[in-house]
C-alpha cells in the first residue's frame, strides 16, 4: 500500500468523521460555491457543481445550505469570493507536496502554509517545482460494505474507468480526469453508491518516511487538511504498515 494510499484512506476516515461534527461542510460549501460561479447554478449542464452536490449529499449537509451556497456562487446571495490556489513545496525527507486552497484572502493562506511546512520541517517550494511528479486523475471512493470486489470491476469497467484499488474501508476507481463526471454518472445510473468523487494527483513514485520523518509527515498532513483554506493534499510518501501502527 503506498503512502498516497495509506493518507487517504486516513483522510477518508477522517472527513467521515469530520462530517458528524460539521467541520468538513465548510470546504463542502467553497467547492459548491465555486462551481457555480464558474459554470452556473443548474447540475444539469455543470458537471463539477452536479460531484460537489453528490459529494455533500453523501456528508449528510442539509439542502438548504447547498442551495444556499449555489445561491452565493451565482450572486443570488450576498457571499465571500473565493479563489482557488495551489502551492507546491517539499516536506520532511525531500516529500513533494502539492496543496490545493479555496481562500478569500490570499495573502493569509499562503503565510499559514508557509508556516505550517516549515514547523514540521518542510518548506514552500516555487510553482512547478513539483507538479510535474504526479499524474492527474479523477477518483471515486465506494464503500465495501454493500459491493463486492469482482463485481464492482465488471462495473466499474463497464463505467469506462481505468483501474480499481482497494483500501481498508472502501473501493476507489481511477478515471482519466476529463472523465471523471461520466464515469460518475454511469455508476449511478447502475445503482452504486458513490461516497466522494474528486480529481486527484497520483504520485508518480514515493519515498520511503521512517522514524522522526515519517512521524512529522503524518503530523504536518493533518495540520495541512485541518487548515479550513486547504481543499486537498497530496505527497508523494511511503511508510510502512508497521511503522504507521506506532505512530
């Protein structure tokens, strides 16, 4: 199991828990709000507001606050302005990081990363200084609770997906990026429940973290995801089963 991997599974048990408490519906509503303020308010004909409602659906957040975050993203309602950044940098043993905001002030998210790569023994890095190590693609989590392995291939295939991993708790199909809302789509018009769906930066090779690394790694991926700025974080680390038990 690769570090990637091996984080988000930890990021998806994470935001499930996260939901019960309501922390993880502010990023919900940033991405709803941009969506529709780039493609407009209509699901129909905006296939990342159509994920960004399926996705918070899928988080139990009220319908009220998703229309009323479309409602702000088309200018029906007076609302912040939010931007999308990333920034690139390195973490604890050479990691490439590549992290994702949605800021209303962009000064203040870049000085809060900055700040939070180097307390754990990283730094910002130039943009395109890391970018280039992962492949984007698009990524669709499915409980296994209600679907077994060898059938969720033939449908996953049949979808025009590209591969199938499975984690501890959950499936997760790759797509090409660009094909993520059809992939989406078809798999519910088959009667599968999709918990998230998201394009995602697979790491083209990982490091191996051990030690005080590893440990730093771990500690400054949950700080960076706690950020209420930070959207998505992806590294290209490794660490062993082992080692991650006693952290």
């Amino acid at each position: 199991m690769s570090g990637h991997s091996k984080w988000a599974n930890i990021k998806f048990r994470k935001e499930r828990q996260d939901a019960k408490k309501g922390k993880i519906f502010t990023k919900l509503i940033k991405e709803i709000t941009i969506a529709a303020r780039a493609g407009g308010g209509d699901e129909d004909t905006n296939p990342r507001l159509r994920t960004a409602i399926q996705n918070a659906k899928a988080a139990n957040m009220p319908t009220k606050n998703i229309e009323n975050a479309i409602m702000k993203g088309t200018g029906e309602l007076p609302g912040v302005v939010y931007e999308e950044v990333a920034y690139e940098g390195y973490g604890p043993g050479g990691v490439a990081i590549y992290i994702e905001c949605t800021t209303d002030n962009k000064n203040r998210t870049v000085s809060e990363v900055r700040h939070l790569l180097s307390r754990y023994g990283g730094n910002l890095g130039e943009s395109g200084c890391v970018a280039w190590m992962f492949d984007k693609k698009g990524s669709i989590q499915i409980s296994k609770q209600n679907y077994e392995e060898e059938e969720l291939i033939l449908l996953a295939i049949d979808a025009g997906a590209e591969d199938l991993k499975v984690e501890d708790d959950y499936f997760e199909v790759y797509t090409n990026y660009e094909d993520l809302d059809t992939v989406n789509s078809r798999l519910n018009e088959k009667g599968i429940h999709v918990e998230n769906a998201q394009i995602t930066f697979i790491p083209q090779s990982t490091i191996q973290l051990e030690g005080k690394s590893a440990e730093q790694m771990l500690k400054l991926m949950e700080a960076l995801d706690d950020n209420d700025d930070v959207q998505n974080v992806y590294a290209n680390f490794d660490i062993d089963e082992e080692i991650m038990e006693n952290i």
